[in-house]
C-alpha cells in the first residue's frame, strides 16, 4: 500500500494502512464524500443520520471514509474470562466472582495440578493491554487512552490503577500462575496449549472454545472450558470492552478515482437491502432465498455443502468474500451462525452460548471512538506515539518479567510523561471539546 500511495497508484477502494487519515486528507490522497452523499447516497445519509457517533470519523467536518454497518444484533462481546469448570467441578471448588478470587482460584489447582499452567496468554498485546479487548479492562485500567465518565481523556498506562496491572502481573509471574513463555507464544501454540490441557485459564476471544473444547475432549471426555461471569475488579465495580457493533474507517476512497458518482451509488446500493444480502449471502436463487417472513435464508445445497466441515463458519466467509474479513460495507453477522460447528452447548461454547451467558450483563459495553484531530494535533500525537510505543511495551514486559524491578516504576512514568504521555491525553481533551462544540451546533 505504501508503494502504491508513493506512485499514485491506489486502487478506488482500500483500507487503512500506515499513513494516517488526516496525511492523506493533507495530501489531497482522499475523496471528500459529503457533496457526493447528500447527492448520491440516500442509504448511507441516513446512516450517519441515525449514528451521531460517526461525526467521529469525519475530518475537519467533512466525510472521507465509510464504515462496516452491523445490519442484526452484535453478538460479540469482546474477551471475557474462560476457565476449566471440570475441574472445578471435581475439586468442588466454586467459580470465582472477582479477581482476587480468581488468583486464590487458580493457586489451588496449580497445587493440585502442578504439572499445569494456570494461566496462558497468547502474546503481549491482550496481556498488557496493548489490544483494547484485554483483560486489563475488566481489571480497572487501561493501557491506551479511554474516555471516563465525565467525558476526559485519560492516558490509561501512566494512571495508577495500570502501576497496579504491572505489579498484578509481576506477581502472577512470581507465583507461576502466568505462562513466564507469553511473549513468544504464537496464536496456534496457545491454541494447541488449550486443546491439550496445558492450560487453566485464558482471558480471550470466547469463541475460540468452540475449536478447543472439541479437541480437550479427545484429551479427557469430561474436560472443558466455559466463561466466566465479567469478575469484580480490586477497586469494587465490574466492566468489560466489546466488540463494536460497527467497525469505522474500514472503507477509503481514492480521490483520483474516475468516476466518483458511480463510486458513491455503488457503495449507497451496497448498503441497500439488496446490497447487504448479495454481500452477505451471495445470489438470490442461487446460494439463498426469500422466506415467507420476508428474510434470506441458506439454500439446502449451500447448508449440506458445507456440512462436514469443521470449520464451515470460517470457510463459508472465505468462499463467498462475505462478513467482516472482507467486503460487506452492511453486514448480517448472524448469517454465518447457522455454519458454526457448535449447538449453543457447554461443549462447544459457541458465538450464541456466549451471547445467552451475557446478554444481561450491563458492564460490557463499547469503547468510545477518539475524537477528530487537527492537522496540529494528528502530527502531534503521531510524534508521541512514535516516541513511547514501542519503549513502553518492552519497558511494561521488563517490569512484568522482574527484569526492572517495580520500586523504578513510578520513575517509568515520569519518562513517558516527559516523552509526551500526558500531553497525548491534553490533545485528545481539546480535540474532544471541539467535537463536542460542533455536535452542538
């Protein structure tokens, strides 16, 4: 993508890449939308009409890119705490309702099961909270910047209550209840870790159950995992990140494209009724029909197709070119639910058992999309980041492995606010009441 953008050379559609929006909006990259929508795209109009929250993604007020509208209900619900019940169920110990809990929880399976890891991650970036769906949440904190309630923005790794995740995890290490291999564990390492019952406990992506509980099965009949309820953190109150409903700035538009009418009515008619059930499902009559009530539905052939495949959800998407890896500017999720290997059991764990074991709970909610930045502000914060990224990561991994010892933390925070950790956050604040200020009016 950087080769293409260098050469002008980009295709009309694209997603996003190195460069930020705002460089391309200053090189004149990108297609400003906003005649072109009032004009053109009365599907799309309507959708920023009804998501107010999509004014986020505009530059200096006007609409570069598009976003991936979820069209049925958000099943996700981001990552939440998944642990081995059978063996609770054979110790008779019950399921912990809070952190602490959990590490009193964990120690006494490892006594029993010293041959175990109580806890394996997959990485660093949903360990330390480098990814947003971390567990880091759920424990009171943040690593990147978040929104409280009062509508300030707040640099989550320089707060005390992060200081707390690092000494947390510190001690986990120490006690041999976090797998010490985290960094270097590759996603089918920890997968294949799972699926054979190395592990205890994992705070990830809850679907992933559905590939390993089968497998755990093989290992021994009555092994499985299950989730958690979102556990009380150290400070009282409980909460948890999911995914969103929709994904913003997923489509960009060459402005050297040909024939930006024809773009705008392609991406209006892809967010059309039509649109989403050919992106979706494919060719009416073809791969899906129309019901009595008026709804597409999987042809039989498609649904026996793919009925011996044991990854058939993964695969049908891969085969159609449908859902969030690929192109459906508005998206029926739940039309690939039918493929799932699973039945909603304790067995399989799959997307609909995490929802029904959910859908009650008020802490999990959807993180707040940063406010637009200035010019100023975007080079600014681009200059923090390139600054203190990559040095808070390695230093962060230093403190949890007790490479750097925890008494040079605060002194570790004092170097990202001198690197412009702080001033980060005083951007996103002014950057928030300009927004703020332009909503109103």
């Amino acid at each position: 993508m950087n080769a293409l953008y260098a050469a002008g050379d980009m295709p009309d559609i694209f997603g996003a890449f190195s460069l930020t929006k705002r460089e391309m909006v200053e090189d004149g990259a990108l297609l400003p939308l906003n005649d072109l929508i009032n004009e053109y795209a009365p599907h799309i109009k309507q959708f920023f009409a009804d998501n107010p929250d999509l004014q986020r993604t505009m530059v200096d007020g006007e609409i570069y890119t598009l976003p991936m509208m979820r069209m049925d209900e958000n099943w996700e619900k981001g990552c939440v705490p998944m642990i081995r019940v059978d063996l609770l169920e054979k110790n008779g110990i019950a399921k912990p309702t809070t952190w602490a809990g959990l590490v009193d929880v964990l120690e006494q399976l490892h006594t029993i099961y010293p041959d175990m890891v109580p806890w394996g991650a997959r990485g660093q970036n949903r360990l330390i909270g480098l990814d947003s769906l971390s567990w880091v949440t759920s424990f009171g904190a943040d690593y990147n910047p978040y929104i409280d309630e009062q509508g300030l923005w707040h640099m989550g790794r320089i707060e005390s209550e992060y200081k707390d995740v690092v000494t947390f995890l510190n001690d986990m290490i120490n006690r041999g209840i976090l797998d010490s291999e985290y960094l270097t564990t590759a996603h089918q390492t920890w997968i294949e870790g799972l699926s054979s019952g190395e592990f205890m406990f994992w705070y990830d992506n809850p679907v992933f159950a559905a590939q390993v509980n089968p497998a755990l099965a093989t290992v021994d009949p009555d092994a499985r995992f299950e989730p958690l309820e979102i556990l009380e953190n150290p400070y009282g109150y409980i909460r948890n990140y999911q995914q969103p409903t929709n994904y913003v700035d997923e489509y960009y538009f060459s402005a050297d494209t040909k024939d930006p009418v024809l773009l705008i009515k392609f991406m209006d008619w892809a967010y059309s009724t039509e649109g989403m059930y050919t992106f979706n499902y494919g060719r009416d009559g073809e791969t899906y029909s129309i019901d009595a009530s008026g709804d597409p539905q999987w042809l039989p052939e498609v649904l026996a197709a793919y009925a011996g495949n044991d990854n058939a959800y993964y695969a049908v998407q891969s085969d159609f070119g449908i859902l969030n890896n690929n192109f459906s500017p508005a998206w029926l999720n739940l039309c690939v639910e039918v493929f799932r290997s699973g039945s909603g059991d304790t067995n399989t764990v799959d997307a609909k058992y995490v929802y029904n074991f959910y859908k009650d709970n008020t802490s999990i909610y959807e993180k707040t999309k940063e406010p637009p930045l200035s010019e100023e502000q975007d080079v600014r914060i681009r200059e923090i980041k390139q600054e203190i990224n990559d040095y808070s990561a390695t230093e962060i991994n230093k403190f949890v492995m007790g490479v750097r010892p925890l008494e040079e933390y605060d002194s570790f925070v004092q170097e990202l606010i001198d690197k412009g950790a702080q001033e980060w956050a005083d951007i996103l604040n002014e950057a928030e009441q300009t927004y703020q200020a332009l909503i109103a009016q």
